[in-house]
C-alpha cells in the first residue's frame, strides 16, 4: 500500500507502513550499548547527541504503537484510556487521530501526511544513531560542540503544513468536528 498524503487512514494502517516497528524498537534499546563499543566515552558531547536520538526514537516507536492501538471511542476516548505523554507528543506533532461515525468508515482514522512525518522521524532517529556510533569510532577529534543541536533539528517530526504557516491541523480540526457534531 502506498500512503497518499491527503488520504485518511484507518489508525491500524501505521502499523501496516511501518512493519518494521519492532525492529527498531530493539535497536534503539541497545543503540547506546553498541556507541560504547565503539568508544563513545561517559562524558563526551557524542554520547548526549546519541541519548537524545535513541529516547527520541523510542518514543516515536511508542507513538506508532499508541495511535495504532488508538481507543475508537466516539467522540475521544476516555482520561483514563490516554497516555499523557503520548497525547503531549500527539499535540506537539500536530496529530490528530479522529473518529469518523460514517457508514463503514466508523473508527479512528490519521491523516497519509501523519503516516509518512513518523516514518521519515524514525527514519531519521536510525540514521542519526548510526551516524554518531560512527563518528566516536572514526573521528572523535572533528565533533562539533554544537552537535547535540544539530542532532535535535535532525530527528525532530517535520513540521505540517499548517505548523508551517503558524496554525494548528488539530485545533482546526477540533473545530470542525465541533461544528458537524452540532456544538459550538
């Protein structure tokens, strides 16, 4: 299946784009145990750099997992079927799992844009991560102090187009839903 960028999806679709979940769920559990076989020192900037990356990369990872488990419960699921912290990065992220009540269609559904920002996050996390366990063991002398800034710029979730002109795809979209759903 290839994901279309202004397609909806039902929320057990992520899991379906990115089968591959499980995999670096493992690799980033023992990224940093590999950065210190190649040398990546207790104190070193390199090290930052890496634990930023691989804690970012896992909560990607939790955050695939958590809209593809996505309580379907109309209109929001409960407070106590939320993850605080995965909500915190849903809103972060400008992602908004919603429930459609139409015909076939009912359940959670994303947006395709959603699908493919995770992906090309985790992605980046993977890179980065490999990247910097080759660095330590090749170069140490040519690290940047600015390193761990540039490490965050690289694993952070592309901004939605709305994030981009300054507004929100979710608090827009709340709105909407409002208004279909007969509120104010």
């Amino acid at each position: 299946m290839i994901v279309e960028d202004f397609m909806i999806y039902n929320n057990s679709a992520i899991t379906k784009e990115i089968p591959y979940i499980g995999q670096l769920e493992e690799y980033f559990a023992n990224c940093e145990k590999e950065g210190k076989k190649n040398g990546i020192s207790d104190n070193s900037i390199v090290k930052n750099a890496l634990h930023l990356a691989r804690t970012k990369g896992q909560d990607y990872c939790q955050l695939v997992s958590y809209i593809a488990n996505y309580p379907s419960r109309y209109p929001v699921p409960k407070q106590e079927e939320q993850d605080e912290k995965m909500e915190r990065l849903l809103e972060e992220s400008d992602i908004l799992p919603t429930y459609l009540p139409w015909d076939d269609l009912d359940g959670i559904f994303i947006r395709g844009t959603d699908i493919i920002r995770l992906e090309t996050a985790l992605i980046s996390c993977f890179d980065v991560t490999q990247e910097l366990i080759a660095l330590a063991k090749d170069d140490p002398e040519a690290i940047s102090p600015t390193l761990e800034e540039e490490v965050r710029q690289k694993i952070e979730i592309p901004k939605t187009r709305e994030q981009q002109q300054g507004k929100s795809y979710r608090i827009s979209m709340k709105d909407s839903l409002r208004t279909l759903r007969g509120g104010k």
